[in-house]
C-alpha cells in the first residue's frame, strides 16, 4: 500500500498562511482521488482570495482571514466529493477565453478545440460565413469561433433551458451578441426552414449511455447526462445530424462533428452510406486521435 504523505495542522499557536493551506488541501484532495490536487489546490485557494494563481506565490507566508478560511473549507469539502474545480469556481478557460460554467452545462474540454480550429479552418475566405453550432452548451464554440472571425454570423442551439442561459450569459462576457444568435431547439427544429448554413458543426452527447457510469465521478456523478448521453451505441443524436443536416446546408458546405476515437470508422461508414456527403474525412486532435469528422454536403 502507498504511504500518503501527511501534513498536519500548525499548532495552534501558527498561523493558517497561504503555504500551509496549499500544503494541507493538496495532501486532503490525493487521498480524495483527485489527480491535481496542487492544481486544484491552488485554483481553490485563488478563488477564495480573489487573487491570481501567481500571487500565492509571492504571498505565501500570509495569514488567511476567517472569511477565506471558511469558504476554502466549503471548497474543499465539495471537491473531496469530486465536484469538477470548474463548477466550484464557475469558470473554465477555452480557446484562450473564459467561460462561465455552471452545472447545467458540459466544462468545455481541450479536444473540442480542435472543432473551433476545423470550423475557422472551413470558414477562413469566406466573406459572410454562416454557422451553425449544433449542441452549444456553454456556448463555447460558437463564441470562440465568433472572438476569432468578425465575419462570422452564428446560431448555437442546445436542448436544455438552462444551457442556453449560461451561453446567453457567455456571449454578453465576449461581447458576440450581435453574431451570436442563441437559441432553445432539438436540433434543427427551431431553425427556420430555408435557412442555409455554410457549416454546419457541433460537439453532441456522444457516450454509449451504458458506459457514463464508468466514467471518473467528476463527469458521471456531475456533468449533465443530456450533455453525455447518445444513446445505446453513442450515435443516436449523430445519426439524426447527419440525416437532417443536408436540408439546412449551402451546396458544398461543410459538417463538422466532434466524436470519440473509437466510433471514427462507425461514423465514416454512415457518412459513405448517406449519399449526401462527399469529400469525407477524420481530423486528428492536438493528442493526435481521432477527434473530428469532416464531410462536404453534395451539391
Ligand atoms: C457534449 S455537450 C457540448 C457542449 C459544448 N458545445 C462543448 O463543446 O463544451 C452536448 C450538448 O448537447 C445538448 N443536447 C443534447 N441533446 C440535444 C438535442 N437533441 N438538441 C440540441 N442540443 C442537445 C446538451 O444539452 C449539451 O449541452
């Protein structure tokens, strides 16, 4: 059995500083399962001081006040139940922005950069492009494509009420509100008719449902299940995509869908056999996976 480094209170006498707090939350949170405890702790920590991570830096030997004190115990203690830091602080970092989180949507993750990066790609040239981001959540795709293309106008649908509110929420803080049209819809179903999209993306629920309880507890136990869950083989909300998506595209537009590794052949096969879609490929995130898959709409 692995010893666990401990750390032990300061004496009563010693002050609760900046050091001993990081140095006691980091030892709490590795038997808690967390795989960054310092990480964690010191996001935790910044939070409850409202300070940047650098800071703690130069002010380790600083006393924390009662307030702090009580607000990083409450951290603490919801971490060591594995709720996500991202909930905990209501933020997390995308494509260089900050985006509100709250547990109504999905933190956005490194590989659905590769999205963003794949829709500027499919857009770059254009001089009006229309997008469609199909499954917003956070609304962080359509914003970040939205910071890094002035030309672009967006849609960014999603299914759930209170995802909206929080991409609402999210394209205020970026100020793309004006490119940004959010809206509530399954799908395409509050898409006008006639409406035509240059590309056509999104990042939808894409896990076998049989397999979200596998998962680590931070997603299982505290990420949304309709931000998780395709579907017995994963691909329920995908196959619906790819059927409806050519009715609502420019000829020769493109669809770019974020998936996981190993449904890459699945999903070229159903792309192959469609008939709709030429040009088909896979796109590779920055880990080198499979990650995204790319079609142009037959004209
Ligand atoms: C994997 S999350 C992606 C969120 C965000 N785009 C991101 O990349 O972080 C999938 C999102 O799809 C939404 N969703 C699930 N079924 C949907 C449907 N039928 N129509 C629209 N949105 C749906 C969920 O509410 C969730 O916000």
């Amino acid at each position: 059995m692995t010893q666990q480094p401990v750390v032990s209170p300061p004496p009563a006498d010693e002050p609760w500083t900046v050091r001993r707090v990081l140095e006691w939350t980091t030892s709490h949170l590795k038997k808690h399962g967390s795989d960054t405890p310092r990480l964690d702790a010191e996001i935790l920590l910044a939070h409850a001081r409202g300070c940047q991570r650098i800071q703690l830096y130069t002010q380790f030997d600083e006393p924390l006040s009662d307030a702090v004190r009580a607000q990083m115990r409450e951290l603490v203690q919801r971490r060591s139940k594995r709720e996500p830091v991202a909930y905990l602080v209501g933020q997390r970092e995308f494509f260089s922005l900050s985006f509100r989180v709250t547990r109504d949507v999905l933190i956005p993750r490194p590989d659905t950069e590769t999205l963003v990066m794949e829709i500027l790609d499919g857009v770059k040239g254009l001089s009006a492009p229309k997008v469609l981001d199909l499954c917003t959540g956070s609304g962080c795709v359509a914003i970040s494509v939205a910071k890094n293309n002035k030309a672009t106008q967006l849609t960014a649908v999603d299914l759930s009420a209170e995802a909206i509110a929080i991409a609402h929420e999210n394209a205020d803080r970026h100020h793309v509100t004006d490119r940004v049209e959010i809206r509530e819809s399954d799908l395409f179903a509050a898409i006008p008719v006639g409406s035509k999209f240059d590309v056509i993306a999104g990042n939808p629920p894409y896990i076998p449902s049989a397999e979200i309880e596998q998962l680590d507890a931070e997603v299982s136990q505290h990420e949304p299940r309709m931000a998780l869950d395709g579907g017995a083989d994963g691909l329920t909300v995908i196959r619906r995509i790819i059927d409806a998506a050519p009715t609502f595209a420019v000829p020769n537009g493109l669809l770019l869908l974020e998936f996981t590794p190993e449904q890459a052949g699945t999903l070229e096969t159903l792309l192959t056999d469609h008939g709709g879609y030429d040009e088909i490929s896979i796109r590779k995130d920055l880990a080198h996976r499979p990650r995204v898959l790319r079609a142009r709409f037959r004209s």
